[in-house]
C-alpha cells in the first residue's frame, strides 16, 4: 500500500542517515590521528555484526517479549512512526530491507547461509601485508585479539606462570 511504502522509505531514510553519521564520525577519528602524526602508528579495525537484523522490532515486542519487557520498551523508546528518527525513538528496517542489506548473499540473520553468517571485517594500518586485497579467508571474531596481542607484540596474561585465567580461543590472523 501507499502506507507502507512511505513507512518502507522513511526506514531506509534513517538507515542511510545513520550510515552517513558512522562514515562522518569514523573520519572524524582518522582525520585526528592524521592531525597529531598518529594515523601511520595506527592500526585500524572495522567490523560488523553478522547478517541483517530481518525481525521487525513492534512486532516482536508484542508477540515475544515478556509483560515486564513489553513495559520497559513502551516507557524506554518511543516506536511510533511520526517519531522514528528523533531522540529516544527506536525503529527497524525489517525482513524485505534485511534481504536487500546482504544483497548478494542470501537470507540474513538467523540462517546459516553467507547473508546470515558473512561479516564485513577490515583492517589498514601498520603490518597488514596484503594491502588492498579482499579475502575470502574464514575467520572467527575469537581470532582478533590473538591478532592484536601479536601485533603489539605481547601474550595474553593466560600464558603467564601461574595464571588462574581461561586461554584465549583462535588464532592470530
């Protein structure tokens, strides 16, 4: 319907606005580290989370979310579509935007499939030696800390005589 159609774009508004901000205050950080001789010192990491978010947030509160949950959310945030954008508001982009978002790879979030499962995962700076390659190299979140450790070249405390902490999962990259 023309409703939905206009709820559909004010999502993807949103959306797209928010991306424009993380890219805005993303630069913001690099250009820092530029301006203090810093930039070239630094090892920069971006990732994200696996797969698009398909659920639609109000119709997951009313359907799954306890009495107590429900409560919170309707006294927390403010869902309403005349709403969505502004501060304290909260809203989603739902399965058809979700689809779309991991466009090539197939489904989202929840399914084991590459539009499920694939994060975005990449690294500049100093020691990175394939610079400019894409890979299709599997890797688990687990891995990045062994791989910062490495680089600034120490250990994990775990490794330490004596230590009573929990080894590291994963491996440098």
């Amino acid at each position: 319907s023309s409703e939905q159609r206009r709820l559909s774009a004010r999502r993807m508004e949103i959306y797209a606005a928010m991306l424009a901000n993380m890219d805005h205050h993303i630069g913001r950080v690099l250009d820092h580290l530029r301006q203090i001789g810093k930039l070239d010192d630094t090892l920069v990491l971006f990732l994200s989370d696996n797969g698009a978010e398909f659920v639609e947030l109000a119709s997951l509160v009313e359907k799954a979310f306890s009495p107590q949950a429900k409560q919170w959310m309707d006294t927390t945030f403010d869902m309403r579509p005349e709403r969505w954008g502004k501060k304290g508001s909260v809203v989603d982009y739902g399965a058809a935007w979700a689809q779309v978002g991991t466009t090539p790879f197939r489904l989202f979030k929840a399914h084991v499939t590459e539009g499920g499962i694939r994060a975005p995962l990449i690294v500049a700076g100093p020691g990175v030696r394939h610079r400019g390659d894409v890979t299709q190299a599997l890797l688990h979140v687990t891995d990045i800390v062994p791989t910062l450790l490495e680089v600034a070249g120490t250990t994990h405390p775990s490794t330490k005589p004596g230590s009573t902490l929990a080894a590291l999962h994963g491996k440098s990259l």
